[in-house]
C-alpha cells in the first residue's frame, strides 16, 4: 500500500470514534451523519485490509490493529491540533524534537548537549542512533531535525547541509583506580604489550591510535574493541584493563574515583558536530543549541537532576 492510497479523511473519522468509544457521540460531534462516518470507517479497514472493531451490536471494541492504528492516529492529529495552537499564538501543545545519533557517539556527550531540551516541559524528545548516513538520509527526507555526529557531513552539493562545530576533548586512558591509581603511561610508548579496550575500527579515535602505535612500532595486547560507547564504559568499569576513550563517556566514574586518568595524548582527539539540513540552523528550541553565541559547557555538564547515563 503506498501512503498516496491512505485516506486522511477517513482515518480521522475512524480516531475521533475511537476517542470517543461510540459512532452516535463521534457523529455528533463532528455533525456528520452517523451512517457515513460508518461507512468511512468500513472503507478504511478496506484499503488497510484487516478490521480496525470488533463490532457486536451498537458496541464497538478496538482490535489488536485498531488500538496500533489508533496510537498513530494520536500521534498524527494530536500533532496537527499542536500546530494550529502554535500557528494562533497559543502557549498550549509541544514541539517534538527529532535527534538521530551516530551509534558510536557518547551517550553521556548526548545528554549533556540535549539537556536544554530535556528542561523544556514543551519538548518531547525523539531520539534515534544508526550509521552516519543512514542518519543523513533521514534529516534529507525531514525525518530527523538534527544529526549528531563525531565528524562533519561529507560534501555534497547536491545534498545541502550544515555541519555546526561544537567541541573536541582529548582521549584519554582510563583504568579501574584499585588496580592503576598512581600510574602515568606515555602515549604511545609505553603501551606495548598492555592490556587494552579501545573503540571498533569504525570510530575516527581508533583510527589516530592505531596510526601513533604503528609510527612507534608499539603493539597494545587488544582484549576488546567495542562500537557501542556505553558497553565500552562498562569494560573500562569492570575489567583490569586500559581502556582508550573519550572522558566524557566515563566522567561518572572519574568523579567517582572508581576510575583513574592514566595517560592522555594531544594527538588523540574526538570532534562533535551537529548535522542540519539545509545552509541555515532550524528555528524553535534547537535554535540555541546551534548558535554560535551558545556558551554550554558539554563535557563538564553533570546535573544530575535528570536522566543519568
């Protein structure tokens, strides 16, 4: 079925008598004679091929479907009755927010950044991680309203976009403090032959430790590479072994003291980026986010009045 075969009118007849648990109150209401809303409804569960009731005499009970069709059905209107307050000047309503992020980005990272959002009682925050470009794809189709990224969007002409510099830190080396505490290891050269996690061979970070070890003919003992930053925080936190990360991803336990600095390197640096479509950044709540008067501290942010990572 293609989207160009769904027919708005009638769904919207088939949410208001779902809301409303009854065709005579649903027809009322929206001063339609109850045979046709009946009739449109029917027409519906046609062109979507299943039934949407179980319909025994005057009363209707919503099928496994039709409660599925209906929480989209809420999500379609309930947005649309959103937009017509914002459009009148109505204080009334949310603005949802769409957020992809790439998988190997730090969760810790995203949450200190979206934590404006996360304050604003009118956002509701969508967020999804996936590739780089499958992200991309996404905010080119309107899907998402911003992408963030550990590099810029590649260049593109035919792709418009803006990729909005928002801080780089330092990798670090990290250990668990009853087994490293007190220990200061020189980047890369006291590294071989050193038990080490480190990021997949699909994050940038990996990419600069691999080219330092080799240019010092230093080879680290691997003993995991991990895409996924959160599952790598729990190596750093629950192995013996030298971690390379950004600090951002572990600074709970670094505050902590559950977890220790063992070495740094100026050589070895993750970038941030926020990704839009088009040449100019969205208005509404990102606005400030992407400004360049924006004065947020992303990596030091460690309220713990909300969501901790």
């Amino acid at each position: 079925m293609d989207i160009n075969q769904l027919n708005f009118k009638h769904l919207f007849y088939f949410w208001r008598v779902a809301r409303q648990g009854s065709l005579t109150q649903a027809a009322e209401q929206i001063q339609t004679a109850q045979s046709a809303l009946s009739t449109q409804i029917r027409q519906l569960e046609t062109c979507l091929g299943t039934p949407l009731f179980d319909r025994q005499g005057r009363h209707l009970e919503l099928t496994a479907t039709g409660q599925q069709i209906f929480s989209y059905a809420e999500r379609i209107f309930g947005l649309g009755e959103q937009m017509l307050g914002w459009l009148e000047g109505r204080d009334e309503g949310s603005t949802l927010v769409r957020v992809g992020s790439v998988s190997t980005m730090s969760r810790n990272f995203q949450v200190n950044w979206l934590r404006p959002l996360l304050r604003d009682p009118s956002v509701v925050l969508s967020v999804d991680s996936g590739p780089l470009e499958t992200l991309i794809e996404r905010l080119l189709r309107h899907q998402l309203d911003v992408v963030l990224a550990n590099e810029p969007a590649p260049a593109d002409p035919s792709r418009p976009m803006s990729s909005r510099f928002l801080g780089s830190q330092m990798i670090s080396l990290v250990g668990r403090a009853d087994r490293w505490s007190g220990t200061v290891l020189r980047i890369p050269e006291d590294l071989d032959g050193v038990e080490i996690a480190m990021p997949s061979a699909r994050h940038g970070v990996r990419l600069q430790f691999d080219a330092l070890c080799f240019s010092a003919g230093v080879q680290p003992r691997l003993r995991a590479e991990i895409d996924d930053m959160t599952m790598l925080r729990l190596i750093a936190r629950d192995s013996g072994w030298i971690t390379v990360l950004p600090e951002i991803v572990v600074q709970d336990e670094l505050q902590s003291g559950e977890l220790v600095h063992v070495g740094q390197s100026d050589q070895l640096t993750e970038h941030f980026y926020a990704i839009t479509a088009g040449r100019s950044h969205p208005a509404g709540p990102l606005g400030p986010l992407l400004s360049r008067e924006a004065a947020v501290d992303f990596f030091t942010d460690t309220s713990s009045d909300l969501i901790q990572p």
